[in-house]
C-alpha cells in the first residue's frame, strides 16, 4: 500500500511536469530530447539558398577585439508569431526551437515551417548553435527564440566563443522548484567553452520560464547563488513569459588561443583520450525508469545491480550534471598554441569534441568530420553491468550516454601520456580508447578482445 502510494505520488509530480510543458519522460529512451546532428545537417543541405542557414555546431566563434564583449540581442516569438521586421546588424544567432512533435518529426513540415521564418527576415542569418526540441505540450508553451549574436570591430586579441544548452534530462523526481534544473543548464554550456579551453571572461545569459512570480523568482536567486559560487557574470533578460516551465542558457567566453577545432590536422595514429567513462546519463535515465516499475528492480537484482548502486549513480549524474569542470578549461589551455600561432601536431591537442548525451555516436561525428577511420580499443563505461542489462531490456537505445562534462581529445602518441597525467592530477578518469586509422576512409571500427 506505502510503495502504490508513493508511486502515485510520484505520477502526480511527473503530471505536474508535463502540464507545465518540460515533457519529463520523453529524453529516456534516448538521453535526449532533440533534433541530432544527422537530422540537422540534412535540414542545412535544405536549407542551402534560404535567409536562415543552419550549419550545425556546438558553438559558434568570432575574432575577438580585445575588451569588446559580444553583445547578444534576445527575439522570443510564440507558437505561430510574425517575426519582427527589423535589421538588427547581425550575421549570425543561437537558436532554440521548441515545435510541436508533429512538426518536428515530420521533414517536409519542419523544413517548410523554418522557410516560412527564413522569408520573413530581413538578411541573411547564419545558426551554428541550433536545439530543435520535439514537445506535445499546449501551443502556448511552444516558441522559438533567436540570440542574434552582434560583433565589435577592433584589433583581434583571440576569440569569443558562443554556446547554448537546455535541460532535460534532470531528477524529476525532485520538485519543479528544486535548483538543479537550472543548474544542469547553466553548467552545460560552462563545460562547452572550457572543453575549447575558453575560461576568460564567461557570461551567462539564462533562459528560463516558470508558471508564477513565486518561483521566477526563486530561479533568479539560483541563478545569482550560482553565479557567484562560481565567480560568473550574467545578464538577466526576462523571463519567455508563457507561464510554461523552461531552463536553458546562452553563454560567452573569450580566450587567446588558438582553437581546438582543426579537424582537418588529424593524421594516422592520433591518440583518441575519453575524458571520463561513458554511460552515466544513461544510469540517471535507467532510474528514472525504474522508480516508475518496482518490478524492474527486480530484474535488475538478477543481474547483481543493486538499487543502492543505481541510487549512486544517480547522485554521481546529478552532481556532474550541476557543477562545471572548470579545470578543463585550464588544463586544455596549456596545450594549445597562442592566437594567430600555428599547429604542432606532437605538442599540441588538436580536438575537442563533446560525448555528453550522444556517447559513442560522438565517434561518427568525429569520423565524418576529419574525414577518417576511428580504430577503437576500448569503450570505458561508468558500469558494464548497467550497460549490458539497459541494452539487453531495450531499455535505452544509447546505453554510452554521458553527461557534459565528456569529451573526446585527439592529440599524437607524443603528448597523450602528459595529458593523461594532468587529467588524473585533476581527478578525471581517462582512457586512450583508440587512435585514427586510414585518412580519406569514414568509419569506425571496433577491435574485438
């Protein structure tokens, strides 16, 4: 009676969510609740000759003129909302899509809705950053926002780079005022920057929406707790006012250095080194699935997976999810050449990718982009035993999702071993789980042991 009671206290809690439109169930499958890369560069390919360009990226990056911070100019527009009709002097913006499942699933209908958008620019707009978030929530929840991204002119110093992230996969069973679902947000886009070993000079620009003033307001002091604990400024435009519930975040950073991004540099035998092992996002989305079937713990007892270890993994997920590795940034840094420097492929980290909610999909990425074979050893997962079972159960289609502060760094065999070194100095857990194969040859292929 107490377990069925609890159990539909939870379904009030999950209703709650889903009412307010942040659709708490839908990332489980498959650790994520939006548009993937493949489905973002078929929709560039469609949108070739349009105003509105999606060249889809992590961030975005800009010369950076040395004390000129970028200034970022907030659109938000309702469900089927004219654009404004204005010339805001910006090339290019991050963007946020939150549609109707129907239309996002649906090519034809997706490609067409952002034509629609694209013809009511006045110039041309290139997104890099782009979330397109599939929602059955109420029409009045769903939206789409554009942070036009405006430059400064003056003598380069480095870059800035531009990113943004949204919450969703999150412990929804904790109440929609606890502070981590603007937490998860917030540190998403810190560990994008830092990942490219951008720390200087982070702002922080939330966004955010809730169904009264009580808990704006409480969302307001996190974000303040936040910033301050870790020494970040932000910018607080208002909240998207729809009275849904909604946390997300645009974030700058300046740095002067050259960029971990040349995936045109790799050659064969480059190290591929996981920051830390895979799988966790998918521990917290296995929980949140087995708090709503007791008889799944049952199974998962059977294969010596006990619920305390479950419960562990959760709170591990949790407290990555909510606190930025801003260690990254600096240890990255030291191993990147000076702004306008050249490249030295045996002393230098030449990738930075992400891995976070993708897992080992970040492999193909990573394949495609430098035009070449992935050799993998090894796939170091935060539980094998996890992993196996939510793959056997059909459970979760991406059992290597991991949370953000995951990356894959491609570097020669001559440095990997320092770098191995100072991410152990600054507790990580890395891996050298393979290396580049054949140039000009797109695949990835597993050694079996």
């Amino acid at each position: 009676m107490v377990k069925s009671l609890e159990l539909e206290n939870k379904w009030k809690l999950f209703t709650k969510y889903h009412d307010l439109g942040f659709d708490p169930l839908r990332w489980l499958p498959e650790c994520s609740n939006e548009l993937n890369y493949d489905r973002l560069n078929i929709l560039s390919e469609e949108l070739k000759r349009n105003n509105l360009r999606i060249h889809p990226n992590y961030y975005s990056y800009f010369f950076y003129p040395e004390k000129k911070n970028v200034e970022i100019i907030r659109r938000v527009y309702k469900s089927n909302e004219e654009l404004k009709s204005e010339d805001l002097k910006t090339k290019k913006a991050i963007s946020i899509l939150k549609w109707d499942k129907n239309i996002v699933y649906d090519n034809t209908v997706l490609i067409e809705k952002i034509k629609r958008i694209s013809e009511q620019l006045k110039t041309k707009i290139e997104i890099e950053r782009i979330s397109i978030i599939p929602t059955n929530s109420k029409e009045e929840y769903q939206f789409t926002l554009f942070d036009h991204i405006k430059t400064q002119r003056g003598n380069r110093s480095g870059y800035t780079v531009v990113t943004s992230s949204n919450t969703q996969a999150t412990d929804i069973n904790q109440n929609i005022e606890s502070p981590i679902h603007m937490e998860i947000s917030l540190t998403e886009s810190i560990n994008l920057l830092n990942s490219l070993g951008c720390s200087i000079d982070i702002r922080l620009f939330p966004i955010y929406d809730a169904p009264n003033d009580d808990i704006l307001d409480k969302i307001r002091r996190y974000i303040d707790n936040f910033t301050i604990k870790y020494n970040y400024s932000f910018e607080d435009y208002s909240s998207l006012k729809l009275g849904s519930l909604f946390f997300g975040t645009t974030a700058t950073g300046n740095m002067h250095k050259e960029l971990p991004n040349r995936y045109d540099l790799v050659k064969e035998d480059a190290q591929i080194i996981t920051t830390d092992k895979l799988g966790l996002l998918a521990c917290l989305s296995l929980y949140t699935i087995a708090i709503l079937d007791d008889k799944l713990f049952e199974k998962l007892n059977k294969y010596g997976i006990q619920e305390s270890r479950l419960n562990q993994l959760k709170d591990l997920a949790i407290k990555n999810l909510t606190e930025p590795k801003t260690s990254l940034g600096k240890l990255i840094t030291k191993f990147l050449p000076d702004f306008e420097s050249e490249f030295d492929f045996q002393s230098h980290i030449i990738i930075s990718h992400p891995v976070s909610k993708n897992g080992v999909l970040s492999l193909y990425e990573i394949s495609k982009l430098t035009n070449s074979e992935l050799i993998i050893d090894d796939i170091p997962v935060i539980d094998r035993d996890i992993t196996n079972f939510v793959s056997k159960e059909y459970l979760i289609s991406n059992p290597t999702a991991s949370t953000s502060n995951t990356y894959m760094l491609l570097m020669s065999r001559e440095i990997s071993s320092t770098v191995i070194d100072e991410l152990n100095k600054n507790k990580f857990n890395p891996t050298v789980i393979g290396k580049i194969g054949k140039i000009g040859k797109i695949g990835v292929s597993f050694n079996s042991k």
